[in-house]
C-alpha cells in the first residue's frame, strides 16, 4: 500500500449498542427464547438462524403478500435440504414457521434445493413456490390455506398425470436448478430462469392458466450465456427490475453465484420478446459484485412494494468454522466443531446477511447496497456514542477510540482526507481488536478505500458487529467500487466482552 507522509484524515464516529434480543424474536414453544448469546459468543441476534439449530444456506423466496401484510422468508434448511420458513411484520422481528416443503414427492425425495417466491396478480393474489429438486425437477408450491395470515401449510401445485400422481413442471434435459420468480408476460403466461453450467437459461409458458401444466413449459435457450466462467456452475440466477423513484426508466439487472467465488452481476437491459439479457456500460468481462467477501451467496432479492424498494437477502457461508465451545440444548457436550445432522440441535451452522436495500447508483450503471433503515431501530439510545470533534489522522498510523467494546455495534464514521500530493491505494477505516478484555488480542481491519472525490466531502462507513459476523458498507454502497464487505470473528473465550 502506498501511501504518502502528508495524507490527513478527518472523520467523526457515531456507535450504538444494538439490544441482543431486539431482533429475530422468532416464536419458540411456550415462548421461551432457547438462544443463550452468553454462553455462544459466535451466536449472531439481528441476523436470522433458524431454530431449532441446524444448517442453514440459501435465502429462498423472500417475498411480501399483501394480503396479510406481512413479510415471509424461506431457506435451505437441513440436511438432505428442505425449506425452512419465517414470517415478519417489519423484516426485524421474525416468528419461526414449521417447514415449509419437507420431501413429500417422488421428484423431491432426495432434496428440496433452491428457488424463489412469486405473488401473482390474480384474486387471490396466490404465493407461487418455484422450486428446483436434487434430481434436477422443477416444481411449484403454493399454500394450502390462502386465508392463514401466516401461510403455515404448504402444498404440491403441479399437475397429476393420468394416475393421478404429481408430476413436477419440468425437467431440463442439461443440469440445472435454481429457479427464479415467475416474470408475467404482457400478452398472457411466464417466464423464469434457471441456472446451468453455460449461463442463465429461459423457460417459458405462453398461457397463465396454464402455469401448473404439465408439458407446457418449453426452454428457449440463453438469456445470458457463461462466456467468462466457462467451467463453473451458475447457480442462483436472480433477474429483476429496478424500481425507479421518478419517470426513469429502471435498470435490469441479471445475477448469478459462482460457486467458491461469491456473487456476480450485470445491469442493462432485458427483452421478453427475445429473451435477451444485455449488459450495458459495464463490460461483459467485468460483472459487479454485492459484497466483496466470497462467502456473500445465493443472494435473493424482492419487491416490497411497500417501500417501492428491492431488498437483497444473502447467505453467510462461515468458513472457517471455528471450535465449537457450546453444549446443545439438554447439556449434553458435542464434540469440538458444529457438524450437525438433520436431528441434531446441538449447534447452528451459517447465517443470513441482514437484509440489504437495492438502489441505482448515480453512475446509473452500478447499484448501491446499505442496510434497510428499519435495523435503526435496533440501536439502544441510552448506548449511543458519538464523536463529532472531527479529529486529524496523520497516515500512517492510528487513533485509539476509547470506551468503544461490545458484542453488538452499529457503527458510523464519516471521513474525509486532504493530500499533499497525489495518493494511491489509500486505504483508511476501523481496526477491531477481536477480544475487548486482551489489549494483545487479534484485530480485523476493516478499510474503505478513498479517493480525491473524498477531499473536502465527508464520505460514510458503517459498521455492524453482530456476534461473529461484521458486515461493512463503505461509501454508500456502491456496487461499482465493491464497496460491501463481511467478515468473520471468532472471540476464543465465552468470557469476551467483544470487539474494541
């Protein structure tokens, strides 16, 4: 890093310890919070782990049904896979569901994988599963009781063959999965897309009465086409539109995961009629990414049309993971790492990222991703810290911030430099010393870089300290710069107060 002796940098901080208990209040038996974030130091609160403990992965169907306004969120849950379900009035507070989609079909016997939620214009105005299987099958789901405010039962929606077995919707004749909402068509019927070795392929029907038919559905080649990845699967395509605020058109935007290597994403432009996605000012060798960290995955957005905003969910993959200091619910020791299986409560695996709002940036080719306001109200008041006396850091070097140390931080900084002389790779923002009671323990840099647009303009960071997870924003967001990170910390000791 290369950074000149006459670089000053001048920021002021704001912190907030956010309430362990105010988020992902998930509604457990007799209403007692089985989680103890004492005797867990890794255990996140405000981002979402299923109960009862187990593997978790992907971020299935985040959606909103306005008929009972209220938020809902499926995942991958378990292993063999099945759908984990939870339901929220404000996308904070969530009341765990019981599975949603748990192998009850021929065709998803040996696993319920990764799809999407669709709310569909009719009356009923009908939440659609789309699902792929571990047999490649496509299939749907929908409730079986519209009228329950928390769609707790859900059933097979597909067509039943002349036996009157269920039959899944399609199967593509190359592997592929991960099917995508249902995209309705001006003149009648859907598309949706799924995810294969050579790019993002389109499926349609032409009729909408005709969604749950068998052999209706027909494949019409590649809407994007792998030309930069050519021996990696794309997985988790998510292709939507952006919502404008004003008369602009908004932008498309087409996203995919490559698996080990994080998510990737394109905006341009999308033509039904041909099936087309095009990117646009960016270079097709160049996608952009939400996040920075690999492990920011199977990313999965949603219209909410309360908020006329896209929300962005991702999945934490926590690699490494560390050794496993806790005892499962009966007290019973497990072992020294969190390897669980399907009936076993004795630890979580992996994490949802919080739920993160879309915007176009104003480069109109890149996207910004901030945390959704509503995580504001996690912050405890009486907690708040902040430091607005705009101090001068002389780089390199570091300014301690005293009295700063929890297990649960919102923190803000805004920051801004004047230069001598032209810089390079300037790098400035946080280091968190990892144990807040060991002044000698480990630290996580968190750093943003800037630029000459910083000089004389504060620019913002924030930071979220949540258990063993930190998420970072830098800049705004914008998705362009990589300018979203996560990071994982492992406290070695219950007895650690967190991060300072």
């Amino acid at each position: 890093m290369a950074v000149m002796s006459y670089l000053f940098i001048l920021f002021s901080v704001t912190f907030g310890i956010v309430n362990a208990n105010s988020n992902t209040d998930l509604a457990f038996k007799d209403a007692v919070d089985p989680r103890n974030f004492t005797s867990d130091p890794y255990l996140p609160s405000f981002h979402f782990v299923p109960f009862p403990f187990n593997w978790l992965n992907d971020p299935n169907g985040p959606c909103y049904d306005p008929v009972h306004q209220l938020y809902h969120l499926f995942y991958q849950y378990q292993t063999p896979r099945v759908w984990g379900h939870a339901v929220s009035p404000n996308l904070i507070d969530w009341i765990q569901m019981p599975i949603a989609l748990n192998l009850g079909a021929w065709y998803d016997s040996g696993g319920d994988y990764s799809g999407s939620a669709s709310v569909l214009d009719d009356d009923a105005r009908t939440i659609v599963l789309t699902v792929s299987s571990s047999s490649d099958h496509m299939f749907t789901a929908i409730a079986a009781n519209r009228s329950d405010p928390y769609l707790a039962e859900w059933i097979y929606a597909d067509d039943k063959d002349e036996t009157g077995t269920s039959q899944p919707l399609f199967t593509p004749n190359t592997l592929s999965r991960d099917p995508t909402e249902l995209l309705p068509l001006t003149e009648g019927g859907y598309q949706l897309f799924v995810g294969t070795g050579n790019g993002t392929a389109l499926w349609q029907v032409d009729s909408t009465d005709n969604l749950y038919s068998l052999d209706a559905w027909y494949p019409r080649g590649y809407t994007l086409m792998n030309t930069n990845t050519p021996n990696i699967f794309w997985e988790c395509p998510d292709i939507f539109k952006m919502p404008s605020s004003d008369s602009s058109d908004g932008v498309w935007v087409s996203k995919y995961s490559l698996d080990g290597l994080g998510d990737y994403f394109f905006t341009g432009d999308y033509d039904s009629s041909t099936g087309l996605f095009t990117p646009g000012i960016w270079d097709i060798s160049q996608p952009q990414r939400y996040d920075t960290n690999d492990m920011f995955y199977a990313s999965k957005t949603f219209y909410d049309v309360v908020q006329n905003r896209r929300v962005l969910w991702g999945w934490l993959h926590m690699q490494p993971w560390p050794v496993d200091p806790v005892v499962n619910l009966t007290g019973v020791t497990k072992g020294t790492t969190r390897k669980v299986t399907k009936d076993d409560d004795a630890g979580w695996q992996n994490t949802m990222g919080v739920p993160r709002e879309l915007q176009q940036a104003n480069q109109g080719g890149s996207l910004t991703t901030s945390p959704i306001p509503e995580l504001d109200t996690l912050r405890d008041q009486s907690s708040l810290y902040s430091d607005t006396s705009s101090p001068f850091l002389t780089a390199p070097g570091l300014l301690p911030i005293d009295d700063i140390s929890g297990v649960r931080l919102d923190i803000t900084l805004q920051i801004n430099y004047t230069a001598t002389s032209e810089e390079e790779d300037i790098l400035c923002g946080l280091r968190l010393f990892l144990d807040s009671s060991d002044s000698d323990s480990e630290f996580l840099d968190v750093l943003m870089p800037i630029d000459a647009s910083f000089n004389g303009v504060f620019r913002p960071m924030r930071v979220l300290v949540d258990g063993s997870v930190v998420e970072a924003f830098y800049d705004g967001g914008d998705t362009h710069l990589g300018t979203a990170e996560t990071f994982f910390y492992y406290p070695k000791t219950s007895s650690n107060s967190g991060i300072a």
